[in-house]
C-alpha cells in the first residue's frame, strides 16, 4: 500500500483541515476535546454547518448529499474531524439508518427522511437490543403484526443510546414468529418516538450517567409505509447497517487524539527523577499503544478500500475487536497518569445543602476515571468483541 499521500490528497487534507478548525465553533470543539459537549445542541449545530458545506455525510450517495470520494479521501475527512476535536456526526443518522434508507427505502422514504437526517432536524436512535436479545440479536422478540394500514408493535428494546433525545426509532421487529429460521422473520421499521404507546426510561451507567434507556412499545400503532425494504427482510438490512458501523467504529482518529493528550499529560507530570514521560517503561507503553494504532489505521485503510463497492465487509469485525481495545486502553493509560487525582470527584452540585469539598484534583483528573468506566462499553456495543472473534473465525479466517 502506497503510505505517502499525494499532492491532491495533501491540498485535500488541508482543505478539510481549515475548514474543521475554522467553520466549527471553538467553543464546541473545546467542549468535545474536554468530554463536555452539550447534548443535543452541539451534535446539532456541528452536523448542520458539515451538511451546509457538503461534509456532513460523503458515504451516502450524491443524490443524497454523498461525496464521490476516494476511500483514501473518506480517511482524510474522518481523521481531520478528529483530530480538530470536531464532534462525531451523531452514528445513528449518517452510519446507519441513512444508508440502509438510501439502499433499501422507497423513493418517497428517500425524499421523506434523507435531507432531514443528514441534517439532524430527525436525531434517530437504534432499536435493536433487547433484554434477552443482545449479542444474539436475531432472538429478539419485539412484534409487529399488520391491521389494515398499520403495524402494532409491542415489546421492548434497551440499551437505546441517547434515546431521549430521539425524534425517531430505527426497529427490527419480528414479522413472522413462524419463519424456519428466525432471521428470516424479522422487519425494518421506522417508528416516530412520539407516537401513543412509547415510554423511555433511563437507565443509569457505571459512570453515573444517563447515556442509554429502556424503551418500550405497548400497542403502537405505526403506518405500513414505514416498513423500510420487503417484510421479514430485516437481518439483511440490519447486517448491511452494521457492516457500515463497524468500519468506522474503531475511531483510530480519536484513539489517536487521546495518546497525543496522554502524552503532554504524562511531559506535565513530575516524578522524583524528571516528568513521567521520562519513565522508560511508561514511555515504552505509551510507545507500544502508538504502535498498535498505526497498525489498525492500515488495516482500517486496506478494509475501507475493499468495501469500495458498498458491501459490508467482514474483515471490519477485525476493527471493531482492536478499535475497542486500543480505545480503553488509551482511556486507562489517562487514568494511570492521574493517579490518586482520578479519584477525588466533585460532587455535581456546588450549592447542594452538604456544600462541596475544596478539592484540588485538575478537572481532566477528576474525569478520567468515569471516563475509563464509561469505555467499558465499546467493547459490548455494534456487537461484542465475542461475537466479533466469531465473525472473523467464521468469515474472514474460514474456520
């Protein structure tokens, strides 16, 4: 694989450089640099002035506000977002359900809810998960059952991230319950989150916060017209939607953003013999960490090509298993160099009746723990690093 970037590509580099570190507002970079963003103001705002400039989604097809870019050029524009600490476009829009519309929806879907989505006036969330249908997705039990013009859906999904701030739901809902193969019973259907039977409740994380819910459906009755594709032909829809999802769930940009952060951290932070940069076993962790990444962008750049075609490629399993690694342990390598100031966190609320503590940790101290804990999850979402040693066993290795 050639590694030097050409003079188009370098002139496209700089261009997406300027553009990320000028047109996105400071402020909302820093707020994202600093894990403080403001939800759901900021993803908003980040999504609307890429989508004004044609950047907000260049993996959809140009119809549809796509870019004829070179798989090198898509790496270009997601490495630079990161490394200009410009939020991520919000996953469930622009890395899901907008390319399983675009390839799978009626023409009046397309019309309907693309434009909208590229430019989160619809911030959707994912209804896949389920209580006893996590990593086995296809044993979902969440029903659909046709009445004339509509569907009713009853059932319940979990897990549904940032689902309280979500105009609509993309579901798999099982169809036939008789199919010969479960998968084979399973539907796409797009559900507004506001329709009469739709309760969220939130579900608190080991971090201590409110990033993911419970939803439940009890009797929503739902139009036909949003059935996205053939009845009971979900799991295809749902395989394609992941496929997409995992390449650029290894967030080798953002992994790398976090080292570079490590690093100046750890040339900040004094020991009895210099700075703990200057610890040849720290340095050669952190050396090793930087190794590896470099290893996965390559492998990351030589999947990306290889799905070129639009074709979910199962070699992007290989991603999300070492993309979920390198990122908790750049998220630990943080809390290490915090050391005991990781733990003095700062209760909420300043003016609580037990008033605060006068605590001295640095702030970026005092998160890096519900940081490292919050990481704990990428290894389970877009499917678990289990199900992703299956996958690579069974269709990239042939065993």
């Amino acid at each position: 694989m050639q590694l030097k970037l050409t003079d188009d590509e370098l002139a496209f580099r700089d261009e997406m450089r300027t553009f990320f570190t000028t047109q996105v507002p400071a402020e909302i970079r820093e707020r994202n640099a600093t894990g403080e963003l403001k939800y759901p103001d900021d993803i908003r705002t980040t999504m609307q002035i890429l989508n004004a400039a044609g950047y907000c989604v260049p993996n959809w097809p140009t119809e549809w506000g796509g870019q004829d870019w070179t798989p090198i050029q898509h790496h270009i524009w997601r490495e630079e977002m990161a490394l200009a600490s410009v939020p991520d476009t919000l996953p469930f829009n622009t890395g899901m359900v907008g390319p399983v519309i675009a390839e799978f929806g009626s023409q009046e879907q397309k019309e309907r809810f693309l434009p909208a989505t590229a430019n989160c006036d619809i911030w959707w969330c994912q209804g896949f998960s389920e209580p006893e249908a996590g990593s086995d997705l296809a044993s979902l039990k969440t029903r659909a059952v046709r009445d004339g013009d509509e569907w009713v859906v009853n059932g319940q999904k979990t897990w549904t991230t940032l689902g309280q701030y979500a105009d609509w739901i993309f579901n798999l809902v099982r169809t036939n319950p008789d199919a010969p193969k479960r998968q084979q019973g399973i539907s796409f259907l797009l559900i507004k989150m506001d329709t009469p039977g739709i309760e969220v409740r939130p579900i608190q994380l080991i971090d201590g916060g409110y990033e993911v819910n419970e939803v439940f459906f009890n009797d929503v009755r739902v139009p036909a017209d949003q059935l996205v594709g053939e009845e009971n032909a979900g799991w295809s829809y749902a395989k394609f939607l992941l496929g997409n999802e995992r390449t650029g769930v290894a967030r080798v940009g953002q992994t790398k953003v976090q080292l570079s952060r490590a690093k100046k951290l750890a040339a900040e932070t004094k020991t009895a013999s210099g700075t703990l940069l200057d610890d040849p076993l720290f340095a050669a962790r952190l050396a090793e960490l930087e190794n590896e990444l470099f290893a996965l962008e390559l492998t990351q750049l030589r999947v990306v090509a290889s799905s070129a075609d639009g074709k979910p490629n199962p070699a992007s399993s290989l991603l999300k298993l070492r993309g979920s690694e390198l990122q908790q342990a750049a998220t630990e390598i943080i809390a290490d160099i915090a050391g005991p100031d990781s733990l003095a966190v700062a209760p909420p609320d300043a003016a609580a009746a037990n008033g605060t503590a006068d605590i001295s940790a640095p702030a970026w101290a005092q998160r890096s723990v519900p940081g490292y804990l919050n990481y704990r999850k990428v290894s389970i979402y877009s499917g678990s690093s289990e199900v992703q040693r299956q996958i690579i066993d069974k269709a990239v290795l042939g065993l």
